[in-house]
C-alpha cells in the first residue's frame, strides 16, 4: 500500500478497507506515513466523509495502536466522561471528584484544547506542580488509591491519537464526525473504563452548530462504543453562550473549586451535576437519576468531592493548597483590562465562539501546534445572558500578559461581537 494512492482514493469519494486504515494508523504512530499526507487524509475525511464500517475499523486500529488497560484489579464501577468541546467548559474538573466521592472510580483520560475551546490537560497544568503525564504503573496507582487520576494520553495509549489530536487542530479539520468519534472513543476505550458518558455540545460555541450534527455525533459514538461492548451513554448540551463565567485555564480552575465549595454559576452546576449523575447510575451506584443527583449534591455539600479533588492534586504532584486558597496558588495575570458595555439595556446575546477565540489571541489557547499556553489569561464575564448594564458597565475582564499587549485591540473587537444589548431581556430558549 502507498499513502498516496489512499489519500487519492478518499479524494475521489472511495472507502477504506479495515486493512487499508490499519496500515494507515500505523503509519502515524510508527512514522512511516508522514504527518504531511495525514494532513491531507484528514481533509479528504472531512469531505468525504467515512462509512460507519470504516469510522468503526478507525477506532479499533487507533484503540490498538497502543495498550489497553485492564483496571479489574481496582474494586467498583470504572466511568469516565467525555465533552466534545465547548467555551468554559470545565465540567470535567468538577464531575470527576464528585463522582469519585459516590463511589465510582474515575480513570479520566483528557486532551488539550482544539481551536476555539479549551482543554482539560492545560486547564490541569495551570496548577503549579500539577503533571499530566503519567506512565501506566503511576496511572493505576493514582487510579486505586484516590478513586480517579486525571492525565494525557500515556506513551501507551491510543499513540495514534496522540500525533492526529494535535494535527487536526493545526489543519482545521477538527468538525469531523468519524475523525472526533475515532479520537474520542480510542483513548477512553483504552483506559480501563466499563461505560462512558458523553457530553455532546451543540450551538454556535460548540464544533456541531446544529443539533442534527450533534444527534449524528451522539448516535455514531454510541453505537460504535456499544458495538465494541461499551454500554455509551450521551447528553446534547447547548452550547452557544460560555458555560460558567470564567474562560481561560487557571481562571476556570478556580471556578471550579468555587463549584465543589457550593458555590459557582448555576448553568455550570446544572450540566456538571447532570453529567456526574450519568455516570452514578451506568456505573450501578445508584438506583435513578433522582438518587443520583441528591447523592452528587451530598458530596459536595459535605466536602468529600472537594477533598477528593485536593487527594488527586497531591498524587499527581500539584499543590493541594489550591483547593483552599485559590487565589494564592493559581498563576494570576499581570494586566487586566476592561470590557464596558457601549450602551444601556439588556444582554440579549453573549456568543461563545468570538469569546473562545478571544481566549485563544489572549494565549489561554493555541494558534499552532508548537504554540505555547499562557496560563493566566484569558476572560472574567462580570455580566452575563439577560443581565441589565448601563452604558460603561463593565462585562467582562480580561487576563492578559504585557507581552501580550498588543492583541487587546483585537480581542476587544472579538468581545463586542459577541455581546449583543437590546431595550428588553433575552426569551428563555
């Protein structure tokens, strides 16, 4: 086989054989199929689409290009959680210790961010200390004795994945169905996980706009992970304001501590807590979604998903006093700007997508691969959907180094294309 001649075959519409992906999967995590014809594979895939047959043959050979971890030596349930993506999304940071106070273990296997969203990997690494590569034998450890371990990819999972996450995010072709379905079901299937619940954005923040996409997304990943023995379950979330107030790594940290003190946004809490109840009841450890949420809300009324957050930031080499004193822990920016409101009304509008890549200019996200992340930056939203402002209010802050200074103007423009203020408040959708 040539890569050459697969990548024509896909240009013109054809489909792939498992043998013929297989070759190519192996290409990428040996070295032998370049990232340059990857690359244009990936655009090819997303014109042409793939099969179901060959989305589900992708997933096997890029679950198998690595080792599959067998957690049944750890005692309880095994779920995990997976978002497509969304602008504040910290769900992830707060879902994991609380279901790991009910009982479920959590053996969470997270990516970086892609294009305008953030993620969960450098959300972590903004916690000084904090590591997210772990090798398996620490993996499993971390896994047994906090009841969740929050890291990357290791060198032995899902290693394809690992090159094509990044190169898709370089090459805009991150809105694939079979290419997000291929990354996402690798690596949580080769985690060690008995079920998964998926959370599935759409809107105009999220990569699936239309909630047709995201039924497509949410049906080819359920079935394909069913297929391969995997009880999958989804939830289509909206995705078309930012989800909490914070957008920006260390920012969203700390309103995720905020979240698991009692505090924090209540659209946050709502989907987080959601999510935690899922996997309470595929795991076995509640009896209906009722029983579950009550016990999600215990834990962290009670403080043991907080303190569950706090055992996993120690393992994992972070410190611990971030779950105290946020402020004084978490990297904190030099320059913090403002956005006023230019008039007197109602926020009938706050769009996800200007903020997320407003984010992203300030440094909290990647323009490239080799881009690095800055941390501290990002965006504060003071106000929010349907709240009242007069002319000069503030509505948002924004977190950026000096030497950043120059992209401020451009991310003031990003901000006032997403709020929108009229005479009347927004009609609840």
């Amino acid at each position: 086989m040539r890569a050459v001649d697969l990548i024509r075959k896909k240009r013109d519409g054809g489909s792939f054989t498992a043998a013929e992906i297989g070759f190519l999967v192996e290409g990428i995590a040996t070295g032998t199929v370049p990232d340059y014809q990857w690359a244009a594979l990936l655009m090819a895939v997303v014109w042409r689409g793939m099969q179901p047959d060959e989305t589900a043959a992708l997933v096997d050979a890029m679950l198998h290009s690595g080792s599959v971890v067998d957690l049944g030596d750890i005692p309880g349930p095994k779920v995990d959680k997976h978002s497509t993506g969304g602008v504040g999304d910290k769900t992830s940071l707060i879902l994991a210790p609380v279901a790991a106070a009910c009982g479920v273990t959590v053996p969470m296997v997270s990516g970086r961010g892609l294009g305008h969203t953030g993620g969960t990997l450098d959300k972590l690494e903004s916690i000084p200390g904090f590591t997210v590569d772990l090798d398996l034998p620490t993996y499993r450890r971390i896994a047994r004795t906090c009841g969740l371990v929050l890291c990357g990819q290791t060198a032995e999972i899902a290693p394809a994945d690992r090159v094509l996450y990044a190169l898709r995010d370089a090459t805009a072709t991150v809105e694939s169905i079979p290419l997000i379905t291929a990354s996402i079901l690798s690596k949580k299937l080769a985690e060690g996980i008995d079920s998964l619940v998926l959370d599935v954005k759409c809107g105009a923040g999220a990569f699936m706009t239309r909630e047709e996409d995201a039924r497509s997304l949410a049906a080819s990943m359920t079935g394909i992970g069913r297929a391969l023995g995997k009880p999958v379950q989804a939830l289509l979330t909206r995705m078309d304001e930012p989800l909490g107030r914070t957008v920006g790594n260390a920012l969203e940290v700390r309103e995720s501590i905020d979240c698991l003190r009692g505090g924090g946004p209540a659209d946050l809490m709502e989907v987080s807590l959601e999510l935690a109840a899922e996997m309470l009841l595929l795991g076995g450890v509640a009896a209906n979604l009722d029983a579950a949420r009550d016990r999600c809300r215990r834990a962290i009324a009670d403080g043991s998903a907080l303190e569950r957050l706090r055992r996993v930031i120690a393992a994992q080499g972070g410190d611990p006093r971030v779950c105290d004193d946020p402020e004084a822990v978490l990297p904190r920016a030099a320059d913090v700007s403002l956005f006023r409101a230019g008039c007197a009304g109602f926020i009938t509008r706050l769009r996800a997508w200007p903020i997320g890549q407003a984010s992203m200019l300030l440094g909290a996200g990647r323009q490239t691969v080799a881009a690095r992340i800055d941390p501290a930056a990002g965006i504060v939203l003071v106000r929010t959907l349907g709240d009242e402002v007069q002319a000069g209010d503030v509505v948002a802050e924004i977190h950026v180094h000096p030497a950043h200074a120059d992209r401020l103007p451009a991310a003031l423009d990003l901000l006032r294309e997403a709020c929108e203020i009229g005479p009347t408040p927004p009609v609840p959708s």
